[in-house]
C-alpha cells in the first residue's frame, strides 16, 4: 500500500483516530488540534509540522487563566488586609493577629523559594490544623496565622498557574492579561487600604516568579510547570497511544502536544521546537537532560548513568566521553554517532543500531549486546574491556598490542557474541543462595527464554558477574529486571526464610555451592560442549563466552568442576532400595574417592571428575546407544587415569569396587 501524502496541508481539528498511517507524509502540514489517537504512525514524516492549539481553543484557555488570575488577586488581597491590621491602633487583638499572620506569610514564602511546593504543602497541612484550632476556640492568632497561610499559598499557587500556562501556551497576552487582572481584583478589593494593594501586588509578582522558574524547569515547582502544561495541552495535537516507532519529527514544532502512552521507539526528535512544552506522561520525554540531547543532538561529556533509554533516536549525535554505565540503551538508534571514549559498562543494547558509529576508546565491561545488536561499519581502533583506575590508566585494552588497531569496520566481526548472553551483574555484597533461587525462579517463569549458566566471573572483592546464555528473541531488559527484584527481595531474607523457599532442592543447594565456589577464586568459565544439568528449565552448560568476546581459554578450577558432577549426580533419581545403590549413589561414591584422594594430580583429578560427569549426563538414558558409547568411553578413560596406582591406594579400592557395578547398570559389564 502507498503511504498516504499530507504534506503541506491544513488539517487543525482533523481526527485520524485508530487509523493505519503508517509512512504517512505529514511533512510541513498544519496539525494543530489533530487527534491520532491509538494512530498507526510507524514511520511516519512530520518533519516541519506545526502541533499545537487551534485560535479558538487559544481563546478558551486564555479566558480561564484570567480567571484564576482574578482569583488569585482576590486572595491576596484579602491576606493583604489581614496583615495590615497591624497598624490598626484600635485593637491590640487586631495588632496581634496581623503581627501573627505576617510571619506565617514570611516562613511560607521562604519554604516556597527553597524548599518548593512539596514543602509548602506541608505547611498548608499545619495551616489548616491551627484553622481548626482556632474555630475550636483557641487563639485569634492561631486564626490569622492559618487564614493568612491558606491565603498565601492558594494566591500563590493560582497566580504561579496562571503565569506558568501562559509559558506553557507562549502566550504572550494570556501571561500580561492575567497579571494585569489579578492586580486589578486586587486593586479593587483592597478599596482603601493602599498598604493592602501593595502587598497583593507583591504576592502577584512572587506568582510570576514562581511560574517563570517553574517553566524553566525547577524541580521544585515541577508541580506548578506539569498543570500548566496538562492544561495547556487541551484541545491541543494528541498523539495519545499513538505508535510513532520510527516517526520523524525533525524541525517540527510541538507545543500543546499530548505523547501520553505514545511508543516513541526511535522517534526522531532532532531540532524540535518547544520539544519541553508537550506533555510526555511517563515516555523518556519527561527526562529533561535526554530531552535536550534529542533536540541538540550534543551529549558530550554527560552522564546518563542507570538511566533508562530504551529506544532513543540518536542518530548522528555526539556522545564523545559519555557515561552510560548500567543504562538501558536497548533498540536505540546510534547510527553514526560518536561514541569515542564513552563509558558502556554494564549497559543492555539488545537490538541497539551502531551502524557507522565511532567507538574508539570505549569501555565495554559487561555491556549487554546480543546476536540482534548491529555493528555494520563500525569505526573502531581499539576498546578497553575494563574501566580505567589509578594504578591502571590503559586496562585490557583490545587489540592487546598498544600498536596494533582493529582495521576499518572489522570490529563488529571482532565483538560479535557467539551467543545471546543475560548478564547479571551484582556490585554489592553478594548472596548466593539468594542468586540460585532467584535464577531459578527465573528460568522457572520463563521457560521460553531457555537460560542456561555459561559463566561466573568474580570481579574485585565483592562484585560477581552470572552470565546466562538466553533463546533468540528473549527480552534481557526485562529477564534483568525481574531477577533483580526477586532477588533484593530474597536477599533480604533471613537464613531460616530462605531455607523455606528452598525446602529439600538439592539442586538449588548445588547452584549455590558452585557461585560460592567462584567467589573464591579470581575468575573462571565453565568450558566445552557437555550439558551437566537442568534444574528445572536452567540447562548448567559448559561454554566459553565473555560478553561477546572469545573466551579466555582459562581451566576451570577443581571445586568448580566438582560441583558442576555434584548437580549431574543430582538430577539422577534415588535407589529404591537403600542396600543395593543405584546409580546416584555409586557416582556420588566414586566422586568423593577422586575428591578425597592423595594420589592423584589437579589435572588428574579434574579429567576423572569430568568422566564421571559424562557418566552421569549418559544415566539419564542409559539404555540408549549412544549414552552406552558414552559411558564405556567414560569407563575407559577412568581405568586408564587409574592405572598404577598403588594396590593398597583407598581409591584403587573404591574403583575395583564401583566400575564394575557402574559397568553392570549400563548393560556393559
């Protein structure tokens, strides 16, 4: 189907409502007041359009600040009049209230400029507590002090609205006409009390200012600057529920826009006018440092540290010294931009774009690419695997030659995963029955996702890294996310807690003792081709894999393999009868002979244990051809490591004993 051509058109007010538009060419149309709803705009042009509000909502909306405005002149002045009873010589009681009423006004007007609204609103609480106090029959003070405060902030507070959505909407005459109306109500209320129109005109004036740092962006009147905007977004252009994936908005103009639930998956917001005045609801919009980025498309030396970009477009963007450590850079577009320097550790870029981007001196500790992340020309002479300390200003850095460089567009061929890998990264004290349980709960909710450990790795004294191997397609943002809850949650966990999540699993028990295991020691992969285990859903396979990168060829300790035997072993079922052993039991038995043993070398005994591995993966079948080639290679392998040992050695013993019977159950013997 042909994309539907808009361009250049006038369409104030038109619905496009659930309709499908997707590459539809709105480029320098006239969209204000145009409803796309639950639109199909995948995409779509909008380059140059103008969004925002027809003249007769313009009017509208201008007419109801002048109203507030009013109302907020009205308040003022009457808190005006209840201060100048200060000078009321005629009654101390009078005196006593205005005297009261001021200082209230005074605190509430400090806690407003440093503290903002949040804290203003807790004053307004203590307000309307001593309000009561006073209706109750307590002190006339309490009173003013009250009525003076309710006064001061709802004044305040309408006023600030009304200056703030007259930024909002850029409307010059809403912004003067509604100052100019509550000066007037004031004016006018105060009759003769020019004391009291003064002080009202100052509580107008202390308003604009709060609207002017509101629209500015001043965290601390966000509250003031988000009405001002919701409101000044109706009968705006609403892209609500709207999918704009794709969608180019480049040197359009959108204020009074509503991207409320929009997907906005690599919309292209470069150059963007009055981008800060739509309103963005929960969308990544609402980030004023990303915004900016978008529209500018200059990012250097920032930090986006933990911050979720899923789906930003920011092709062409210079992002030179950057910090994206622990970031969610997920389906973004990086097309092209520079990203020498900057800091990638431990951020997720599953089926992120760096087409044509420039990565040159970057730090990829851990970062999170999988088989869908894109690196078609890709400019790159070197990356650093680790993040620069003081006493090693250069770390592992690749190519390891410091004269050598990766030639052009050969990194992404370099940095390729052999697999999909979820990478969970723990920087705090770790807790590994916490990590076993978690990960197994994991793999239990998601069975599709088909995780299986493909590596521990121990970083510094108390960091550790599980890296999983995941099916094609699995969404690792959200995998992290939900074994990260979990596990908080059951970190927090007592002891006797935790053992009743875990009950009588042994297999968890194992998981747990192989993470303990890899804390102790500095780094290892679990290597080769030998599935060891399923605890239900989690396939312990032997790969070799660093976050994309080849493996480090280094031998897996000895605990590492043994416990790796002990989850095979585990998975065997139980002797019916417990005075003739079964399987389970005689390869639990021949185990702690080769563990226990004097006489055997490391390697030797890691050789052995893998062949009682082996056995235990062919247990699982043993009546089939295949398992039966594989244990009597296993069996094989065993005597011949055996072979001199000393007659009298208490493996040799074990091992004349246990073969035998082990040959007997696969039908060999």
């Amino acid at each position: 189907m042909i994309p539907e051509d808009f361009s250049n058109k006038n369409l104030r007010g038109h619905s496009f409502k659930r309709q499908n538009l997707e590459g539809a060419n709105f480029s320098h149309a006239d969209i204000r007041g145009a409803d796309f709803t639950s639109a199909n705009l995948k995409g779509a042009n909008f380059s140059h359009a103008t969004a925002g509000l027809q003249k007769r909502w313009v009017i509208l909306l201008v007419c109801i600040s002048w109203i507030i405005a009013g109302i907020s002149g009205f308040l003022s002045s009457l808190m005006g009049y209840l201060i100048f009873l200060i000078f009321d010589g005629s009654s101390q009681q009078n005196q006593i209230m205005g005297w009261t009423a001021l200082i209230v006004v005074i605190i509430l007007g400090i806690a407003i400029i440093r503290q903002g609204l949040n804290t203003a609103f807790a004053f307004a609480g203590a307000f309307a507590g001593a309000l009561a106090l006073a209706f109750a029959g307590a002190f006339a003070g309490a009173f003013a002090g009250a009525l003076a405060g309710a006064l001061a902030f709802a004044g305040a507070l309408a006023g600030a609205f009304a200056g703030a959505f007259a930024f909002a909407g850029a409307f010059a005459v809403a912004f003067a006409g509604a100052f100019a109306v509550a000066l007037a109500f004031a004016g006018a209320l105060a009759g003769a009390g020019a004391g009291a129109l003064a002080f009202a005109g100052a509580v107008v004036l202390f308003s604009g200012y709060i609207a002017l740092q509101a629209m500015k962006g001043d965290e601390k009147y966000s509250l003031i600057r988000n009405m001002a905007i919701a409101f000044a977004a109706i009968g705006g252009t609403n892209f609500r529920n709207a999918d704009l994936t794709d969608a180019n908005f480049i040197g359009a103009t959108l204020k009074s826009t509503d991207l409320r639930n929009a997907t906005l998956t690599r919309t292209h917001f470069f150059k963007t006018k009055l981008l800060n005045r739509v309103r963005p609801g929960k969308t990544y919009l609402q980030n004023t440092q990303l915004r900016q980025l978008l529209i500018t498309g200059q990012g250097q030396d920032k930090n986006f540290d933990r911050q979720d970009l899923r789906g930003v477009n920011l092709q062409q963007a210079i992002l030179t010294d950057s910090s994206f450590i622990g970031a969610d850079l997920s389906e973004a577009n990086l097309q092209y931009a520079d990203l020498s320097r900057a800091k990638l550790v431990q951020t997720q870029l599953n089926e992120t774009d760096f087409t044509g981007a420039t990565l040159t001196g970057a730090f990829i500790e851990d970062w999170g690419i999988t088989n869908d992340t894109k690196f078609n020309g890709v400019r790159c002479e070197y990356v650093y695997m680790r993040l620069p300390t003081k006493e090693n200003p250069d770390p592992l850095r690749k190519p390891d030659n410091n004269k050598e460089v990766f030639a052009d567009r050969d990194f992404g061929d370099f940095i390729k995963p052999i697999f999909d890998t979820l990478d969970l990264y723990h920087n705090q004290i770790v807790d590994p029955r916490a990590i076993a349980i978690s990960f197994k709960e994991l793999a239990e909710n998601h069975p599709d996702a088909d995780l299986e450990i493909v590596a521990m790795e121990k970083r510094g004294e108390d960091k550790f890294v599980l890296r999983a191997k995941t099916s094609a397609g699995s969404d690792k943002s959200q995998l992290s996310a939900e074994y990260f809850n979990n596990y908080n949650q059951i970190k927090s966990l007592n002891d006797s807690q935790q053992l009743l999540l875990i009950e009588k699993d042994k297999r968890i028990y194992s998981l747990e003792n192989m993470i303990t295991t890899a804390m102790q020691q500095p780094k290892f992969n679990l290597q080769g081709d030998i599935q060891m285990s399923d605890i239900s859903g989690i396939n312990i396979q032997n790969s070799s894999s660093v976050s994309g990168v080849a493996g480090s060829g280094s031998v897996a300790n000895l605990g590492t393999i043994s416990g790796n035997v002990s989850i095979a072993i585990n998975d065997l079922p139980d002797s019916q009868n417990a005075d003739n052993p079964g399987i389970k039991e005689l390869l639990t038995q021949l185990q702690e002979a080769i563990s226990q043993s004097t006489d055997l070398k490391e390697e030797e005994k890691a050789e052995a244990l893998e062949q009682v591995q082996n056995l235990a993966t062919a247990a699982k079948s043993p009546q089939e051809s295949t398992q039966k080639k594989t244990a009597k290679t296993a069996i094989t392998m065993l005597k011949g490591l055996f072979t001199g040992l000393p007659a009298v050695a208490t493996l040799a013993e074990a091992v004349n004993k246990l073969l035998p019977a082990i040959s007997k159950l696969f039908g060999l013997g």
